[in-house]
C-alpha cells in the first residue's frame, strides 16, 4: 500500500501503551465529590446483652449476644426482640446424655442488660437422626397442630421406624 490517502490522527506514545494527548480533568480535581466516609471499627458500636434462659432449665445463664447501641430511631432492645437463639440442651440442664437434643430459645423481654427468653422450638442433631435412619426399615413420619390448655399452638412433629425381622426378605 505504500502512502495511506486517509490522514492520522496524531497519538503521543509511552513505551508500549499509546496515550491520547489531553488532561485527565478528574485526577486534577482531586477525586470524587464529597470524599470517602472514616471507616471506624464496628464493633465499637456495638453493645453486649446477657441471656437468661427460661426456669425449666437448670442453668439460667446460658450466654452472650450482640447488638448495634440505640442512635437515632433504631432502639437495641427492638433489635434484639424476636431473636432466635440455638442451644445444646446438655449445656442448659448440665447434662451430657441430652448432646443431642437442641433447643430453640427466642428472645421476648429486655430487662437492663438481661434478655428473657422462651422455648421456640426442639430438635435433634444431624448425627442423632442419621444414626437413627437403618437400611432395610421403613421410615414413618407424621406431625399435627396442637393448642394447649393455655392457649399455645405446638407442631409436633413425629418419626418412627418398622422393626426388621428375621425372616424378612427384599422381594
């Protein structure tokens, strides 16, 4: 092709990148409008409520949780209402039979620096229903609502296995 018949555009280059000639007008402004925000440590903010478990249990205080101190609209103890806490039973009754057993427990009152809490709910550990589950039984699940004399609504849930016998053969 020898002599190109459309005109160049005239580029300044700097070692191996090829830069247009100008000013970048936002690096001589010094950044963005306004700045950046002083990131502070969060956790200066924040404030440490004691939990106290319900009287069935033979340990009443059964740990620690956090939350952001009340500013402005936003209170602490409406933060901490309706929380749901998971415990080991073993811990709650000083018992190690019951490691298996966990409790939900939900917090309902702010008292000071105290939260109270109430039963929300039981289960068992991954390892205890897997344990539980054999081969060559039949597994029979079922749960109902029920509501107590109180006026509480309590799901139960219920699991049963069949009893493998002797002479059992898979058909």
């Amino acid at each position: 092709f020898g002599s190109s018949l459309w005109p160049r555009k005239r580029v300044q280059s700097f070692g191996r990148a090829a830069m247009a000639v100008g000013k970048n007008k936002r690096l001589t402004k010094g950044g963005k409008k306004g700045g950046k925000k002083k990131q502070g440590d969060p956790f200066m903010k924040k404030e440490w409520y004691d939990i106290k478990a319900p009287t069935m249990f033979s340990t009443r205080q059964c740990g620690k949780t956090l939350v952001t101190r009340t500013s402005g609209t936003k209170i602490a103890s409406e933060a901490l209402k309706g929380r749901v806490l998971e415990l080991n039973l073993a811990d709650l009754n000083n018992d190690e039979d019951q490691s298996y057993k966990k409790i939900k427990l939900c917090i309902e009152e702010i008292q000071g620096r105290n939260c109270l809490t109430d039963f929300h709910g039981m289960e068992l550990t991954r390892d205890k229903q897997c344990a539980l589950i054999r081969k060559g039984q039949t597994l029979i699940e079922g749960h109902a609502d029920v509501k107590t004399t109180d006026g509480f609504v309590v799901r139960l849930f219920c699991i049963s296995f069949t009893k493998r016998r002797q002479e059992q053969v898979k058909s």
